[in-house]
C-alpha cells in the first residue's frame, strides 16, 4: 500500500480494508478451518499443553492473538475482519462447550479422556507414551505431592487438562524408590526388601527367587532390577 493511499479520514479502509465483499466468504471458512487446525495441533501435542487452562479457551486465545495482529499491522486490512473472527471464535467456543455439556462422546473428542498412569504401583508405560508424557515427568509431579516409592501410589490419573490426580494405597507396600539415587542420605533411610526386587522402568515387583539379568519384565520387558523399597526408617 502506498503511502499517498493512507488517508487518517478514510473510515471505509478502517473498517473493510481493501478487499472485496466475497473476501468475507472466505473469511469464515478460513477462521473455521484455522480453529479445526489448532484444535488437532493442541490433540497431537498432549494434555500437558493445555494444564493451565482449558484446550477450547486456549485455541480460542491464540485465534485471536492471531486475528489482532493482522489489522494492527496491515494498513490494507480492515478492523471488521477481526471482528468477524472474534465473533466466530466466541460462538464456536460457547457451541462446543455447551455441546460437551450434553454428549459424552463430543466432549471426549474436544477436551480428551482421563489416563491412568500408574495402577496399584506400576506405571503403564504404553499409556504414557500415547499422552506423551515421560517417567521423568511422572516422577517429578508424584515426588512433588510427596510420594517417594511407588509402593504408595494405588492409582495416579492424568486429567483431560493435563493435571494429575493421586489416590494413595491406605496400606503401602514395597515398590520402586523414586527419589534420586544422587540424594545418598535420604535413600539410605528406606529398608529395601530381601524378597522383593522392582523393575527399574515401570515399578513392577517380583518376588525372589529369579535370576534378575534373565527375567524380562511382565508388565514392559525391561530387565534391570532393583530392590523394593518400604517405608523410611
């Protein structure tokens, strides 16, 4: 756009831009298709992007990030189209939430499911790969709420926002310390268990005796073992 073309009194270039009626056709289904693109991109990327706030109200927000720059920073885009966008994602926003709030199914589909990660003490490694979460993220967030051996934890879910929720065994059993092996004095407060081996990567527990370097674990195939831990001493 030439500079000559800039006119401060030229409310029809504020407002519509330079582009033709039939631009506005194309708009929704540019909106539209955008809206479906970031919905699918927040999907694939995992629960964990989307922890803070609600899948929907985060693709809203970066649409209209989006549609806010291109009138601010183009002299030959119009303010209606970012309206018309607005008003577009708004709706779509409210229609999906109220459509989630009647139907199960839909409501899968747009926000996603609830995981279980851990299942009385073990951690299901194929769950975590699908929602794209690793065991050192797992750890971390049981060893925040104050877990320090898997034999505590009788189930651990990941929410459909991507926050996680533990249910606790009322009675803990031996299982696999998470703690890091770096922090010498701490581990050394737990009694390990003489009969009980857990597997390194999942928290399996087997019972002796087994030849450790040959046994491949049930629940991941892994084949490191090391001794269950129980409670501090």
């Amino acid at each position: 756009m030439k500079p000559e073309e800039i006119k401060i009194g030229d409310w029809m270039r504020w407002l519509v831009g330079q582009v033709p009626g039939d631009f506005y056709i194309e708009l929704f289904i540019r909106a539209v298709f955008i809206y479906l693109l970031l919905m699918i991109a927040m999907r694939v990327l995992g629960k964990r992007m989307s922890s803070q706030i609600g899948r929907n109200d985060m693709v809203a927000m970066v649409t209209l990030a989006a549609t806010i720059g291109i009138p601010l920073q183009a002299p030959d885009r119009g303010l209606l189209p970012a309206v018309v966008i607005t008003i577009l994602v708004v709706w779509i926003s409210r229609w999906i939430a109220k459509k989630a709030f009647y139907d199960q199914k839909f409501e899968r589909f747009s926000q996603g499911n609830i995981s279980v990660l851990v299942k009385n003490a073990v951690m299901d490694i194929p769950e975590m790969k699908r929602v794209r979460l690793t065991k050192e993220r797992l750890v971390a967030e049981l060893r925040f709420n104050g877990v320090k051996q898997l034999g505590q934890v009788k189930r651990l879910y990941m929410e459909a926002n991507g926050k996680f929720t533990i249910i606790r065994e009322e009675e803990p059993k031996p299982g696999l310390f998470i703690i890091p092996r770096l922090d010498h004095e701490l581990y050394e407060r737990f009694e390990r268990s003489d009969s009980l081996l857990a597997c390194e990567n999942c928290g399996f527990t087997k019972e002796k005796p087994f030849e450790p370097e040959q046994t491949a674990c049930p629940s991941c195939g892994y084949k490191i073992w090391t001794p269950a831990v129980m409670q501090d001493s």
